[in-house]
C-alpha cells in the first residue's frame, strides 16, 4: 500500500494546546502538527497507508480535551503539489 498525506484538522479546550501538540508530535507517520489561528486550533499532517492513519486518528480523538478532528484524505489523483 502506499503512503498518502492526510490532514487532521483539531479543536480542543483553550489552555490544552501545547500539551495536545506534544502527544502527536511522538506518533509515527506524524510529520507535522502545529497550533494555529481560527476555527480550528491544531493542524496535523499525517503521511501513511489507509491503515496506519485510521489508527492514528483513531489515536488522536482519545486524546483529552480534544473537543471534535476534521479529517481531510486527500486525492492523489487530481494532482496538485
């Protein structure tokens, strides 16, 4: 199976941020999560099989204080960079 980036968009318990952004930061197939301004308060991108990143997510939604993820897949096929 190939690899494909998934982006999880993450909003959470004011004050939870930092904490939240450290415990993603030690999953595997995280590459990158950042706090962010807006509607939502973390950004993660995630880059693994259709397998590993259900789990990862699954992973992320225990994560406490987190009040709701946007999971966004996207499609390879349409291009882009």
């Amino acid at each position: 199976m190939d690899k494909e980036p998934t982006y999880v968009l993450i909003q959470c318990n004011l004050g939870a941020e930092t904490d939240i952004i450290e415990t993603i930061t030690k999953m595997p197939n995280v590459v990158e999560v950042r706090g962010t301004y807006g509607t939502f308060d973390i950004f993660c991108r995630v880059v693994a099989t259709s397998t590993e990143t259900e789990k990862i997510v699954e992973q992320i939604r225990r994560i406490s204080n987190i009040q709701s993820t946007t999971t966004l897949r996207t499609i390879l096929s349409q291009g882009g960079k």
